[in-house]
C-alpha cells in the first residue's frame, strides 16, 4: 500500500500546485491512499466547504487539520457535508469527526489527527492522552496520524512511544520540512512534512508584512504571500502482509 500525504496547503497558491501535480504523483507513484493536510488551505487560517468539494475532486481521501480547523466561522455549519475530513481529535472544540476509519488494499486503516502540546493552545488533552483513546476505540490494520506540533521533540518522543504500531507518524504546522525521516520500529516517520504555499514568503505569509508587524511593531493585516509555490509531501509504503511500514520518502518540489 502506498500513501501519498502532503503537508499545510497554504492559500491559492498552496491549492494550486497541489491542484496541479496531485494527478501526476498518483499516477507516477501507484497511490493507493491520499491524504493532505487543509488548515491553512482557505486564505492561510481554516478551510471552507468550497475547498473541501475541490480537494475531493481531485482525488483526495481525507483532509486532516490543525489549530486553525475553526477559523472560517461557518465551516461548522457544513461538517455534516464533509465526511473525509478530520479534525483533531483533541481539538477543545469537539464539533467534528476525530478519526476516520478507511479500508485500503483489504486492509483498516485509522487515519487521526492529534495536536501537540507545546506553544498549542487548542489542545483539550496531552497527544499521548488523545492518541492513547484513538487506540481504545479501534483495532485497525494500520495507523497513519498527522501529529499537528510545533517542536520537533515532542514529535520524536510521540513517534518512538507509539513505535510499536504499524502504519505512520508524520509532523505537520511548521511549515518547514525536516530532513529525518526514517522507519522507527513499525512506522514510518518524518518530524515535519512541510507546506505547499509560497516559496518566498515566512511559512506562507508576506515577507514585507511580517516585517512590519515584528521588526517595526506595526499593526498588520493577515496576509498570505503571492507567487511561485513549493509542494511537500511524503511518500509512504506499506506491506500488507505484515501491516507495518517499509519506507519512507520526502517529496519536495522547489519553484527554483
Ligand atoms: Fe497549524
């Protein structure tokens, strides 16, 4: 089994190169399974129904999220409309599906999504608590949990606990891609996946703006950076036979 995730799709831009390879890497690749991470996907802050419909349009499974999975208000109003996508399951608002379960080439697989501890502040419970609950509630073939933390730390010590499942741990929110991805017991795991959004920009926001408003102390508005766009993903393999992960590999396509 082989699984395509790419990480915070960030503004027009970030949906657009998604929007523009997503098909080519399926094909290429033999993807059996898509997942991407939305909750920067609708002006860098949440996502909106409209994006959702073209995500599975294109051929997504499921859409994961983040700290931002609420920030579009009346995304709430249309969850009911959007099956494949998850929130984190120990997000402090609880308006939306936590896990959703797939099956995948004969085999379950429990895709989650958990939000870390450290510098995050809409977490209702510690990763290991919510991950820890995910497990009491399923027995699933394989696990794949888009683990939404800022440091890198935490990331590690949540993948080598959990090192015993079959499946993959893979980082999202910091937007930069880390360069230790690996196999670690059954999983495969890499500390950040990285965005798709704008090359030139700070983690997809204007360059000039973010001056402004840390350097000079200026009021901003939020703005999301404009112009050519990297895409970050990961490529992970499966063997069905012993439901655990046998690679891992880093996409990383740069504008220049
Ligand atoms: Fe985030």
């Amino acid at each position: 089994m082989k699984i395509l995730f790419l990480g915070d799709i960030v503004g027009r831009d970030g949906r657009n190169i998604v929007f523009e390879y997503l098909e080519k890497l399926r094909l290429e690749n033999n993807i059996d399974l898509t997942i991407v991470n939305g909750e920067n996907s609708a002006h860098g802050k949440g996502i909106s129904y409209k994006i959702y419909e073209q995500f599975i349009e294109h051929g997504v499974d499921v859409i994961t999220m983040g700290n931002h999975t609420y920030s579009k208000k009346d995304i709430v109003d249309h969850l009911t409309l959007m099956p494949k996508m998850i929130q984190p399951y120990n997000h402090i608002l609880q308006y939306h599906q936590g896990y959703l379960l797939l099956n995948c080439q004969g085999l379950e697989v429990c895709v989650t999504n958990i939000l870390g501890s450290a510098f995050m502040h809409d977490n209702a419970m510690s990763a290991f608590k919510a991950m820890d609950e995910v497990l009491s509630k399923t027995k699933s073939d394989i696990y794949f949990v888009d683990l939404h933390a800022e440091t890198t730390a935490e990331k590690l010590l949540f993948a080598n606990y959990y090192k015993e499942l079959g499946g993959a741990i893979v980082g999202t929110h910091t937007h930069v891609q880390t360069a230790d991805e690996r196999i670690l017991g059954n999983l495969a795991y890499i500390s950040d996946v990285g965005m798709c959004g704008v090359y030139d920009s700070i983690i997809g926001r204007d360059v000039d703006e973010m001056i402004d408003n840390i350097v000079y102390g200026n009021k901003t508005h939020y703005t999301i950076a404009k112009g050519p766009a990297i895409l970050n993903g990961v490529i992970i393999e499966i063997d069905e036979k012993d439901k655990k992960a046998v690679s891992i590999q880093r996409i990383s396509l740069k504008p220049y």
